[in-house]
C-alpha cells in the first residue's frame, strides 16, 4: 500500500461529526457574509459567540458592535461574548498615530448601555509579534459562520471595496458545541484573558505568568465532540485546532491531508510563505503525478501593498518578499508549469485585496480554515480549521462553485518569467530588499510575518 492511501485512511479514522449536506452553505461574497452576520445576531436566542482577531473602530465594525448590543437590550439573558487578539485591540493600524486602539470603542459602547456585550482580549504571547488570536468561527445558537475575515469595513464589503476570504455557514449542533466550549472553557476562564471595556485594564506584563499558563494549555487542547457514524448520504466535519512548533495536531494534519491526494491538490494562500513542511509535501506531490494548483495573491492585492505614487513603508516591502519567494519556487518547478501539472494562479481584481486560504483534496476532502500555511501560522499563532469530509461527493457541486468564484479574477502563470523580478521594483523596494538580504533580516522576516 502506498503512502498517500496511508494517509488517506489515517484521516479517515478520525472521528468525525456527521453533517447534513444540505445544512452546509458556502457564501461567495463579502458583502453576502455581512448579510448572513447581521441577520444571524438579530434571530440569535441563546448565544453569540464572536472570535477574530480584531473588531475594527470604522462603519462595518460599529455595525456589528450596534447590532450585539441590540439584541443584548432586547433579551438581556442572551450570551453575547466577542474574543479579540489583547494586543492588537489595543493599538492604531500600523504607520498610524499612536492611540488606545479598538479598546476606545469597546469601552464608548459599554458606557451607552445598561445590558453589557463582554469583549475579551487574548494574548496569545506576551507581544504581539510573537503570536495572535488567529482562531476563526462565529457561534449563534447552534450556528458555526465560519471564515477567515476579521471585522472592519474591507473584510465585510462595507463600502466600496472589499478584501476577498472564504465564507461557510454551518448548521450543527454538535460542531456549534463543541467550538463554544473551547472559547467559554479554555480562553474565556483564563486569567490571561481580560475584559476590553473598561479604562483601567492591567498592563501585559503583569499578565506574564497567566499567558505563559494559558499558552500551555492551548497547545494540549482540542476540540471534544462524541464520534459519530457518518451514514452515506451525510459528510464528516472535524474541528481542529493548533498552536506552537510542536506537537500541533492541525499543522499535523495538514501534512497529513496533502501527503494524502493522489490526483489532485489546490492550496490557496495569500502570503505564498510555505513553511518547509508544507513545501516538502507539495514537491513530494508533483514528484507522484498530483495535479497541483496554488491561488495566491498577486501582490498588488495584498494587504500590506502601497502604490509607488505613495509615500513608500518599510511594510509595503513585504509584497515583494512574497513575490520573490513564489518566483523562487515557480523558478524551481519549471517544468512541472510547463507540463501544466502545476498551476498558479494570481488572483487581481480591482482595488481589492486577497485574504483566501485553504485547502482541498482529491474532490474528497475541504479544509476551511484561516490558516495562512506560513511560518507564522506554523510556529506563533493560535490557529484552527474545520476538515470536511464528502467521501460520497454530496457537495461536489458547491466546493466546485466555490472554486470556480474564487479563479474567476485570476491568471495563469505560464512561467517563472510571467512573475516579476527585483530588477523591475520600485527603487525605496530595491534599496530595502537589498538592505535585508545584507544582514539575513528576510528570513527572518518570513519567519514571523
């Protein structure tokens, strides 16, 4: 038996959550999620649960912190919890004037209403450099939403342009349960974890010994839900989660899955970052015949980008260490372009930007996650992901809808060549690249970004 049936049969064994089909909808824009979101909170009845990494200070963020304290008001007994990364809640954009950051919001919001919505800070890691609160999924009631967007005005379409992520929704209770008890058991009974709307919050230092503590039971968590047969006209979602270098069952999973495929393989991703592992299995793919296709952003779609007409950041740097490096690996796998067994796609539409991540094998198994498969995600922050598995093709026409929407405002590339190199940068790009090849700093810079 080969190794990919090895692997295959490995994440089969998993134990799974049966799911109806018909109880699962993929979304296929932004500004349909803000819809969905808005319309989940005001039928909500017991329970509201929101996790991303931030709660923005703009229309779209006021909007869904307007809309919880609503239905707070309304029915006062309704759980309405909203967990946001501690660090980043409590500091501007980045390049902008200092400030007390989304925090100033939280606590604005709080002192308007008699009924309070808790919002949580998590740190992850003492800074914020080291490691975020990068987990995913809205609970409402027996309601799993889940996907990779924060909440501001570009991640929910609120004006006119939009940052382009994957939406799922998901009726099931078990699923819904079993993400809830991870929030309510293991992050919201931390010490670590502290309420963002008061003015007098303690400072991370004095949480150090508390973060250290939450950090480590993180890495050993899991998400429990009781096994069930999946009968052969359901799929079977597993709910994981992961966090650090070692033993993290989702980065070991993801291995898993694509050293599983045995015909095809797509991997979207929008900072093309791959930790080694990852780009280990992908080559070990081509090398066994695995149709391999990569959607990354180009990099005027991502987010750190800045046209050259602008005042020029040392961020806006980071685009281009992503270009060189899927240059690099295009460059490398030449001759699979050329065979068209690999195929990249860059996706460019407009103004927007690319925040689109996951992975799907053999038409069998859809990761939806917001796992960026970057060292980042590998080794600092606190990711998760839910692994579906249609074994019986019973959404083979959603996940290929999906697919066909997201490649929709892509283009093939033919070659390494079609990729653009140093040599036509922007010069404050040029002088930067250079800089950090010079001291080693974009390796470094890959490692934690």
């Amino acid at each position: 038996m080969d190794s990919a049936t090895l692997q295959r049969q490995f994440i089969e064994q998993l134990p799974q959550i049966a799911h109806n089909p018909e109880q699962l909808t993929t979304l296929l824009d932004a500004k349909d999620f803000r819809e969905q979101l808005h319309r989940a909170i005001e039928r909500a009845q017991r329970r509201i649960y929101l996790v991303a990494l931030y709660l923005q200070d703009d229309d779209a963020g006021r909007g869904i912190l307007e809309a919880l304290y609503k239905a707070k008001q309304q029915n006062p007994t309704l759980d309405i919890k909203v967990l946001v990364d501690w660090h980043r809640a409590q500091r501007g954009l980045i390049g902008a004037a200092q400030s007390e950051g989304n925090a100033a919001l939280y606590q604005e919001f709080a002192n308007k209403y008699e009924h309070q919505v808790e919002v949580l800070g998590v740190p992850v890691r003492n800074r914020e450099v080291f490691g975020v609160l990068h987990l995913k999924g809205f609970i409402v009631d027996d309601t799993v939403i889940y996907s990779g967007a924060s909440l501001n005005d570009i991640y929910l379409a609120q004006h006119d342009r939009y940052r382009y992520d994957r939406y799922h929704i998901v009726h099931n209770h078990s699923l819904a349960n079993s993400m809830a008890n991870l929030i309510t058991e293991t992050l919201v009974a931390s010490d670590a974890v502290t309420c963002l709307n008061q003015k007098n919050r303690p400072q991370t230092k004095v949480l150090k010994g508390a973060i250290k503590a939450l950090r480590s039971n993180l890495s050993r968590s899991s998400y429990q839900y009781k096994a069930e047969e999946v009968a052969q006209n359901q799929v079977g979602l597993i709910p994981l989660i992961g966090l650090g270098k070692r033993k993290n069952k989702l980065n070991n999973y993801i291995k898993r899955l694509i050293a599983s495929a045995q015909n095809e393989l797509i991997i979207c991703t929008p900072y093309f970052n791959f930790p080694r592992s990852i780009a280990v299995e992908v080559k070990k793919a081509l090398k066994r015949g695995v149709k391999v296709t990569i959607v990354v952003g180009d990099k005027t779609a991502n987010d750190f980008y800045s046209p050259p007409s602008e005042p020029f950041k040392t961020i806006s740097g980071l685009p281009y260490l992503y270009e060189i490096n899927l240059r690099n690996f295009a460059r490398q796998n030449e001759a699979a372009l050329a065979r068209r067994q690999l195929a990249i796609h860059l996706w460019k539409h407009e103004t927007n930007s690319f925040h689109l991540k996951g992975l799907w094998v053999d038409k069998q198994f859809m990761m939806i996650t917001g796992n960026n498969l970057n060292p980042r995600a590998w080794k600092l922050d606190l990711e998760n992901a839910i692994l579906v598995n249609d074994k019986h093709q019973l959404i083979a026409e959603q996940k290929q809808q999906e697919i066909d929407t997201i490649l929709t405002h892509t283009r093939l590339v033919g070659s390494y060549l079609d990729i653009e190199d140093i040599s036509s940068y922007p010069l404050p790009v040029k002088k930067l690249l250079k800089r950090l090849r010079r001291f080693r700093a974009d390796h470094i810079l890959n490692q934690i970004l």
